[in-house]
C-alpha cells in the first residue's frame, strides 16, 4: 500500500511538471506571435508614414516648380488700341487695305483745310454792321470800305464789293452782293464734294475686297477639296475686315461732312441777313442825306 501510494505520488508530480511545461511552452509560443504581430503593425505604420512624407515632399516639389516657372514666364501683355488696329489692318492685306487708308488720309487733309477755313470766315456780322454803320454817319463810303477792307471773312468781302457800287444806285448794290455772295459760297462749299466721294469710296473698296476674298475662300475649298473651317478662315478674315475698315472710313468722313456742311450753311445764312442789313443801311443813309 504504501509503495502503491509512493508510485501514484511520483506519477502525479512527473505529470504537473509535464503540464507545466506545456503550459510554459504555450505561452511562450503566444508571447512570440504576439511581438511578432506587434512588431508588423510598427512596421506597417512606419512604412505609411514614410509613403505620406514621400507623397507630401512630391507636393511640396510640384508647387514649387510651378511657382518656379509662373516667375519665370512672362505675362502676357495687353495689346493698346493702336497696335490692334495695326495687327488688323495687316492681316486686311495691303491691297485693299492701303487704298482705304489712302481715301482716309486725303479725306481728312481736305476736312482739316475746310475747318480752317471756315473758322477763319465766320465773322461777327453784327459787330461788322455797327461798325459800318458808324463809319458811314462819320466818314462816309469811303470809311466804311475802310472797314471792310481791315476785316477779314466773306461778309466783309461781300459789304466791300457792296459799298464800292454804291454809287450807282441801290439795285447795282444788290446785284453786285447777290453776285459777289454765290462767289463766296463757292470757295466756302470747296473741296466738299471730295469729301463726299471718298465718304462713297471707302465702303465699296471695302465691299470689293470682301467679294475678292470670299472668291480666294471659295478656291481653297476648290483646291484642297475639303470645306472645314480651317481652309476658309483666312479669305474670310480678309473680306470682313476690308469691309469693316472701309466702313469706319466712311463713318468718321461722315462726321465731318455733316460738320462743314452745317457750318457752311450757317455762314451763308448769316451773309444774306447781313446782305439785306447792309442794303437797308444804304437806303437809309441815301435818304438821309436827300
């Protein structure tokens, strides 16, 4: 009995020891997955932190590259009025082009003459007549074509030839002012109708030269067989741009006739009333002295 108590107790204690090994062994096979699995996880974050910094320094050398270049380019600069003006009367081709331009230049040489000419011609007509007038009552014709002579302008003019037939009466005084006034008319109105053919001229060469360009338009599309934009674009470019500087040829020539004539118009105006004032002067001061 007791042998059979002393083996049991030894077998008992060989098996916990066994159990405790395993147990032992166990453990320590989790603790190693464990670390392993630990390490991993700090590997993995490692390795995503480091694709983020690689992807933010990229970034950081892409923006800094484009800014880079944007200071080095340089902007483009606004084209002014006039160059845009000389861009597109290039590209017109200098055909049509020039001849528009010619009708242009000649047109406003004649507007400038005509502008000067015509504000040297206005004069104050009443001023003229009270000087006459007073020269008339004091010094007689002779003074008063003293006036006309210091004066300058078609009125004056038109009073001297007036006053220097006064001495055959009052009709001879009339007709020599009548006379003498389409005279001054004429070289007021001169040169005008220049004007007024150019202000015609300019829009048909341009209308001309939209014609010739749609005919080199439409012998594109004949040669290359083919009727894309591309093959048209410049004859049609050429057309509408000879029309459109013909057309603001013809505006700004427009302008300007409408200014001499009006301004012609309102000088002959004031020559006939100041006509009828001059002849009325005359009969008054015949009767006076009779």
């Amino acid at each position: 009995m007791k042998k059979v108590f002393a083996l049991l107790t030894v077998a008992g204690m060989l098996s916990f020891g066994t159990l405790n090994s395993v147990y032992a062994q166990e453990a320590g096979e989790v603790a190693t997955e464990e670390a392993m699995e630990g390490d991993s996880a700090t590997a993995a974050n490692e390795a995503a932190a480091a694709a983020e910094a690689e992807k933010l320094a990229a970034e950081e050398k892409a923006a800094a590259e484009a800014a880079a270049q944007e200071e080095v380019a340089p902007m483009p600069e606004d084209k002014s009025f006039t160059q845009v003006i000389k861009q597109k009367f290039i590209e017109g081709g200098p055909g049509f082009m020039g001849i528009v331009l010619v009708c242009l230049i000649l047109g406003l040489a004649i507007v400038i003459e005509r502008i000067i000419y015509l504000n040297m011609a206005t004069t104050n007509t009443s001023k003229l007549l009270n000087n006459i007038e007073s020269a008339l009552n004091t010094g007689g014709v002779d003074a008063a074509k003293e006036v006309c002579r210091d004066t300058k302008g078609p009125v004056a003019s038109i009073f001297y030839q007036g006053l220097d037939r006064s001495h055959e009466g009052i009709d001879m005084v009339e007709k020599s002012v009548v006379s003498y006034g389409g005279v001054q008319m004429g070289l007021l109105e001169k040169g005008i109708s220049w004007i007024s053919l150019f202000i015609a001229l300019a829009p048909m060469l341009g209308f001309m030269g939209t014609v010739i360009g749609m005919i080199g338009a439409f012998d594109a599309i004949a040669e290359a067989g083919d009727i894309s934009p591309a093959v048209v674009a410049t004859g049609i470019k050429v057309a509408l741009l000879t029309t459109v500087f013909g057309l603001i040829v013809a505006i700004i020539l427009q302008i300007f006739y409408n200014y001499i004539v009006s301004k012609v118009d309102a000088i002959v105006n004031d020559m006939e009333n100041a006509s009828i004032s001059l002849i009325d002067m005359l009969v008054k001061n015949e009767l006076t002295k009779k």
